[in-house]
C-alpha cells in the first residue's frame, strides 16, 4: 500500500473514532443532565414532606396563604383532563395514522403526512388564546355549561395537541407491519377493512399503545394552553358533571404560583413536591407502556 493510502486509511480511523467518541460523550451527557434534573427536583421537593404532614398535603383543600396544600384537586384535575384527551385523541388518531397509511393513494400521502407533523409545532399559547375565544364559548352555549373554562375545553385542546404525535408514531406502527401479513390476509378471502382491521392493527397494537403513551406524557406535560382554558379552579372532579365545571391540573399550578412564591418557603417546596409527583406518575405511565410491550414481545418470541 503506498504512503498516501496508508494516511488515507488512518484518517479514515481516527475520523471514526472521533465520531465515535462524540456519539459516547453526547449520549452520557443527556443521561447525566437527566439525572442532574431528577436530583435537583428531589432537593427542593423532598423537603415539602417533611415541613408539610401527609394529611395536609394529600388533602383536599389548596389554599397555600392559609397553609393548606392539598394536591388531590390537582391530580385529579390533571387525570380529568388528561384522560379525557386520550378517549378523544386516541380513536381519532388510530384511524387518521390508518388511513394515511392504508387508505390514501402515494400523492395524498406525501401531502398528509408533512402537514401532519407541522400542526405539532404550533405554540401552545397560540392553541390556548384559540381556546378562550372559539372553543370556550362553544362549550358555554352549546353544552349549557355556567363558564366556557372547564375541564372538557381543555381536554379539547390536549386531545388536538397529541393528535400529532398519536398519528406520526401510529403510522409509523403501521408502516412496520410486513407486506406479507397483508397478502396472506387478501389471499384468504378477507375484504381490505377486514385485512386492516383484524391483521395489520393488531399486528401494530404494540407500537399503538406506544403512540397513546407519548400522547398521554404530551397531554400530562402541557402547562400553558391548560391554564388558559381549564379555569384553574382547584376544586374536587367528583360530580358528574365535573367536565362542564373549572379544574386545575398540576402543571398549571406550578407555573402560575412558582413566579410569586419566595425561594425556600414551604410553598415552594410544596410547588417542587408537586413536580415528584408528577415525575412518578408519568414514570408509572411510561413503565407500564413498556411493560406491555415487553410482554406482548416475549409472547411473540415463545410462540
């Protein structure tokens, strides 16, 4: 080999292994500051239950100037709303992914999809100041409801903020699905809604209950558009017509009280106790997704 392949080739070694170091440093470098984050929160969170005794933090009741810090309003409120946006987003964005993916033709499909994915990176702000003036109002007249700031005008926005990903992560499901599972479907008499319906979604449930998942952390995470539309009521959802009434979730809580509350007050401990509990729920939802799946994979691999 002559003396210029020769650098060539340790070039070539070196370029890869620098490349392979940045990729190893990075990657390091996003679990440590994801750790650094989960270490700060438990800092200023832990102490909130230790100022604060179980009984008054479990509560029912938030009104921090007289010392109450009950957050069962708050998650329930948040699990109103949240949940609530899944029943609507979910069906809504299974079928969407199903007919980009299955029903529309190639030029169609080129089209949907880009559109799909910009209607993501609307601001949240913008999607909340839609929300005091269409979809709040909406709700007030049609629905009879005493204010248009209630539980149900938020989920409604929520359930339009996760469409997106719902759709995108469903139709990339899909897409996965073999070509094969198809055919053999056709070939045995069965219809195409047939085909798509009792072979490729289930096929694909995996990688649906991962669209729902992210979905559900995209709806549980949302701060603004929420405290613009829900009211911000922290009252208990426990009557039936607790859609039709104000909320308050969790993350609208700590940001609209955390810019006033002085730093090392038992408020603002409370505000960051609330962001563990947050933490953990959403870690709960993540763990149970991949559970499923793992579950649904190793039923899969025995067989």
């Amino acid at each position: 080999m002559s003396e210029s392949g020769t650098a060539t080739a340790w070039r070539g070694r070196w370029t890869e292994f620098g490349i392979e170091m940045l990729i190893h440093v990075l990657g390091v470098a996003s679990i440590g500051l994801m750790v650094l984050i989960f270490v700060f929160l438990l800092r200023e969170g832990l102490p909130a239950f230790l100022e604060v005794p179980l009984s008054n933090f479990w509560g029912t009741r938030w009104y921090p100037t007289f010392g109450l810090y009950g957050s069962v309003p708050l998650l329930l409120g948040s699990l109103l709303v949240t949940v609530t946006a899944i029943v609507i987003a979910l069906p809504l964005g299974v079928l969407t992914a199903v007919f980009v993916r299955e029903v529309a033709p190639s030029w169609a499909r080129e089209i949907l999809k880009p559109m799909i994915e910009v209607l993501a990176g609307i601001p949240s702000v913008v999607l909340g100041f839609f929300g005091m003036t269409l979809v709040a109002p909406f709700v007030r007249t049609a629905l009879g409801a005493p204010t248009g700031l209630t539980a149900l005008t938020g989920a409604l926005i929520l359930a339009y903020m996760a469409l997106p990903t719902i759709i995108s992560v469903a139709e990339d499901a899909l897409d996965a699905v073999p070509k094969s599972y198809r055919d053999a479907g056709l070939a045995m008499g069965a219809t195409q809604w047939q085909t798509i319906w009792r072979v490729v979604v289930p096929a694909a449930r995996s990688g649906i209950v991962t669209a729902a998942m992210l979905g559900m952390g995209r709806a549980i995470g949302e701060t603004m558009a929420v405290m613009m539309v829900t009211g911000n009521a922290a009252r208990l959802p426990l009557s039936l017509d607790s859609l039709l009434r104000p909320v308050r979730t969790m993350t609208a809580t700590v940001a609209a009280e955390m810019g006033e509350v002085a730093q090392g007050s038992t408020h603002y401990h409370v505000l960051f106790g609330l962001g563990i509990v947050l933490f953990v729920l959403t870690f709960l939802i993540n763990l149970t997704a991949a559970s499923t799946i793992f579950r649904k994979k190793r039923r899969g691999g025995l067989r």
